[in-house]
C-alpha cells in the first residue's frame, strides 16, 4: 500500500556524519525516496538503505538540476511512492531554499514537516575553536550569504563591517577580494579573519591572518569553496581554546590509562 505522499526537508548537519540529529535519522529511516545535495555526508544514506537515493546536488557554477526541476521531483516522486526526503547540507532554511521546496510541495498537495540540522555557520568555527560570541569581545553575530542570486556580494556585507560583531559569511569564497576590500574601507585592516574549507570534515583545512593579509593565507593554503569566513576579534580565541581542549582531552586519557601505561 502505497504511503501518503509527503516531504520531509531534513538538515544534515555541517559535515561530520555525527553531526545529525536523532530526529533526521529517524525520518531517514522511513524514506521511500531521498533526494540528496553535493554537500552532504554520503555515509548519511546509510541511514536509509530501503530507499532509493537520488543525487540533485548543487555547487559553484555545476546544477545537475535547477531549483525548479528539483521541485518538480520532489512531487514525482512523492506521488508515485510516498515519503521523499529532501537531504539538505547544515541547516536546510539558513541559505537552504527548502522553503521554497516545502511551499512548492504544499500548493501541490504534499504533507510537509522539517528536520533542523546543525547549521555550518555556527559548527565549523566551533570545530577549530572559535566561539562566534565571547564575553567582553562580541556581543553577536551576523551570518550573510556570500553570493546572492543575482551572483552578486550581499549589501549586508557592507553593514556587517561597520559593527563589532563577529561576521560569518558563507559561499563567499569568490568574492574574497571585495570582502577584503569593504572591511579595509572602514579602517578593519587588522581585524582576525579565519577561512575553515571542508569544515568538520576529515578534509578541512583552514587558514587564519588579518583582513590585511587573509588572501595571501588563502594562496598559499590553497583554500578553496566550500569554505566558511569568519570575520572578528573571537578568531584570537581559538588558540587559547584549543590549547584548553586539548589539555582536557590528554587529561582524560591519562585518567582512563592503566596506571604505568
């Protein structure tokens, strides 16, 4: 007997397969059908070997299909087999579209639900130790999309460099120079800057320097998309916390060690 058709949007966490919710695998789990980004973790399909997985994934410059034949599927198929699963990189309403997807869905007679993920924003830096906010350095955080879908750098940039907030910008990566460029302009030459590419990822790499010498971190690290920029003073942070993590991490190994071991 054929399910009801319906669309789970579900967020698959910023990369690190552990990184899921309990809730998205549950939902995973009953999946006729999962239509999966570039960005996700392919071991997440795991979670749902009953299903048939279908690869719409999305990067820089390379659609296998548009925003509306995505949609367009995600009704195929639901139709025809009942519970699809849109697998969506980080969080799938921070610069996710799945949104539109639900509403799309919705106007054609789906029952929808979300599944939150652990949006990259927030995650990546915390994985090498940067805390977005931080007493006494920043008080909060912007989180701006990098390229608009005019392929242009959002406005919100040139806000963003005109507080004390920490500013996370995501797919920004090609438009590093002008990034550069806005923040030299309100005189944030020597603000920290990280850039985490494969963030959480057992392929990261980051690099970290000054708004005044990051694009040459990003030569010579040849760092590339996808990748996350953070911009502020919490970017010092994260050699002390590291360094306190790893103390913590070595403090418990020694504890768990067989005494002489």
């Amino acid at each position: 007997m054929l399910n009801s058709p319906r669309l789970t949007v579900v967020g698959a966490g910023p990369g690190d397969p552990e990184l899921i919710t309990i809730k998205a695998v549950r939902t995973l789990e009953s999946a006729q059908v999962v239509l999966y980004d570039a960005l996700i973790n392919r071991e997440l399909l795991e979670y749902a070997p009953q299903a048939e997985h279908i690869f719409v994934g999305k990067r820089k410059d390379k659609h296998r299909y548009s925003q509306e034949e995505i949609n367009e599927l995600i009704v195929k198929y639901a139709l025809e087999r009942g519970h699809v699963v849109r697998l969506k990189g980080g969080d799938p309403f921070i610069f996710g579209r799945g949104s539109e997807e639900i509403d799309y869905a919705r106007k054609n007679g789906l029952e929808t639900a979300v599944v939150s993920g652990i949006t990259s924003s927030i995650a990546v830096p915390a994985n090498v130790g940067i805390p977005l906010t931080q007493r006494g350095t920043s008080e909060s955080f912007w989180v701006i999309t990098g390229t608009t879908t005019q392929r242009k750098l959002s406005d919100d940039v040139r806000l963003a460099a005109q507080s004390t907030a920490t500013v996370v910008i995501l797919m920004g990566m090609g438009k590093l120079a002008e990034i550069v460029e806005i923040f030299s302009r309100f005189g944030k030459e020597d603000v920290p800057v990280g850039v985490i590419q494969n963030g959480t990822t057992l392929n990261e790499k980051s690099g970290f320097g000054t708004i005044k010498t990051i694009e040459k971190v990003v030569a010579e690290k040849q760092l590339t998309a996808p990748a996350i920029i953070v911009i502020g003073e919490v970017v010092k942070e994260r050699n002390e916390l590291k360094a306190v993590l790893g103390n913590a991490i070595e403090e418990t190994k020694l504890i768990n060690s067989p005494i002489g071991g």
